[in-house]
C-alpha cells in the first residue's frame, strides 16, 4: 500500500496542488511542489525501496525541516482510500490564505501490474491524466508516463501533451520530461553516486518556443542519514547550501542559506526540531528578515496525521503579520 501512497503523493497532492494554490497567492508549500517561499526547492515524496533519489533529494532532509509545513494555509484536508479492488481514491481541499479562499480536487488511480492510470479533476475547472508503464531493462528500472491536461480557459478548453521517462540503474539515475503538445519545457536532469553517501548531478531546463537555456544546474550531497551537506550552483551564478545535523535519538538542526548570488535575508533559513516518534514532531525556525515560524506534527495513528502552523513577524509580533494554520491528513 506504501507503494501506491508515495505515488499518489507524487502525482496528486503535490502536483496538482501547486497549480491552484500558486494562483491565488505566492505562500503555499506542500511536498512534491515548488515551495512559493522559495519557487527553485522542490519538495520530493520519498524515495522508494531500491531507488537511488532524484536530484530534488539532494539537500531534502534539511528542506523538509525548514520549509515543509510552514505555508499551509489556514486549513487543509487530504484523503486517501483503497477500494475491493485496489482502486484508489485521493482528494484534498484547502483554503490559502483566507479560510474563504479555497480549492481542490479528487484523483483516482489503478495500478495493474506495470501499468498504471489516474485521472484528476481540479476546482478550477482542470482535469490531469497520467498513463504510465514501467519495467526491468539492463539491470535497472525503467519507467514512461504520458501526462495529460485539460483546462477551461475563457470558455475555451485547452490540452497539453507531455511525456516523462527515466532510467535507474546504481549509480546512475536519468529522468526526462519531453513535451508533445503545448508544453514548451525541456526537461531532464543525471545523477551519480561515485561513492556511498555521495551524490553528483545536473539539471537542465530547454524552452523550446525560443530555443534557448533557461537553467543549468549543478548539485553535489553527503547523506548519511545523521549528517546532511549539499550545494547546488545554478546558471553559473547562483550558489546555495544547506546542512542538516541530527543531535542524538531526537533533536536535529538545520540551516539553508544562499551563499552567492540571489543572497537576501528571505533566503537564510535556521531551525531546529524535536521528534519523540516516527511522524510526531515539533519544529521551529526563523529567517533572516526575522520571520519566526512554529510547527506542531502529531501522528495519531498509522493513517491519521494532524499539522498545527504558526508563523509571524517577530520585529513585531502584535502588530506584524501572523498565519495559522490546522491540516488533516487520513490514510485509510
């Protein structure tokens, strides 16, 4: 079942989430999306047993400490059930950054044997649709998913066509995102573990309408799941790090900054949190405009989770700017 969760994860709850939240207000975050408090960190569902990670999991542990949760919004509710027949269904509403302000959608996804299918309707009247296969091929894994939207734009619908492959075979991971219609991004990026608990690897983004670059991306990152060290240079000119230190059985601290570049004090993230059981922890953090963010993480049971944020200006907390926020999260 974790198999399926982690893949609704990837293509629903955080995918479809972006393209809604993102045009209401710049704030919202969930993982497997751009953070809008910071768009270049993607958040990544976790890597499954047997894979090697992507390069948006270069630099992950420190990125789920100090970006994950904070920009919920005021509520947010996530659902995920298995039917009888290994059908499954996945929904989630949320309401960012009024409690007013809300959207949503519902997913079904069917997976039989290498073959796999969803289909995803949004409130914004858009509808997703992924077909994939995957399989063993030279000793590595292989998978091929078609993705496919519709969206009613001025009563007028508009499709868009793309294809995503990969390739992983340790200690190389390949993954492409080709477009087919309407989708002017060439995406792709290569990683490398040269030795154990390293990482090397490159991404490049190609806009197809006017022929040109529009990112190179270098990364490299030790992870030995106590200690978490990675840099990421873009287009020659933006360089970035972030390191992760767990302290004993529960504590750990964290700290991601830009140090060339884009550097401001919105950037420079520090925190630290405490977790006394698997999924149940405590965050907190600050920024470098003195930003002061609290995360309260409590998993109830084995498919019930529940998230309480808070974050406000701590020049001056009374009068400044302050988020809460409560999210629900039900695995069944």
């Amino acid at each position: 079942m974790q198999k399926f969760l982690d893949r609704l994860q990837d293509f629903f709850r955080c995918n479809r989430w972006k393209s809604q939240v993102a045009g209401k207000n710049e704030g919202a975050c969930c993982q497997g999306e751009p953070s809008m408090e910071n768009p270049r960190e993607i958040l990544p569902p976790p890597v499954l047993e047997g894979e090697m990670p992507t390069y948006f999991h270069v630099g992950v542990l420190a990125k789920l400490s100090l970006l994950d949760g904070y920009n919920n919004g005021v509520w947010r509710l996530q659902t995920t059930t298995r039917t009888e027949n290994d059908l499954y269904l996945s929904g989630f509403g949320g309401g960012y950054p009024l409690i007013t302000n809300a959207c949503g959608g519902m997913e079904v996804l069917q997976e039989m044997g290498p073959y796999h299918a969803s289909l995803c309707w949004l409130t914004d009247q858009e509808f997703l649709s992924d077909v994939g296969v995957q399989g063993v091929a030279f000793g590595g894994q292989w998978i091929s998913v078609c993705k496919l939207g519709a969206a009613n734009m001025a009563d007028e619908w508009q499709f868009t066509g793309k294809l995503k492959c990969g390739f992983d075979r340790n200690p190389v991971k390949v993954e492409l995102e080709i477009p087919i219609y309407r989708q002017p991004l060439f995406k792709g990026y290569l990683m490398l573990a040269p030795a154990k608990h390293f990482l090397l690897g490159y991404r490049t983004v190609f806009d197809l309408g006017v022929r040109k670059f529009g990112m190179h991306a270098f990364c490299m990152g030790f992870d030995n799941q106590t200690t978490e060290v990675a840099l990421k240079l873009e287009n020659f000119n933006q360089l970035r790090g972030s390191i992760f230190q767990r302290l004993g059985e529960n504590w750990a601290f964290a700290l991601k900054t830009d140090l060339y570049g884009n550097v401001g004090q919105k950037n420079f993230h520090i925190g630290c949190q405490y977790e006394w059981e698997p999924g149940s922890l405590i965050k907190a953090k600050i920024t470098g405009d003195a930003r002061l963010g609290f995360i309260y993480q409590r998993k109830l049971s084995k498919g019930i989770e529940v998230l309480f944020n808070c974050c406000f200006d701590g020049k001056d907390p009374l009068n400044g700017d302050i988020r809460l926020g409560a999210a629900w999260y039900f695995n069944v």
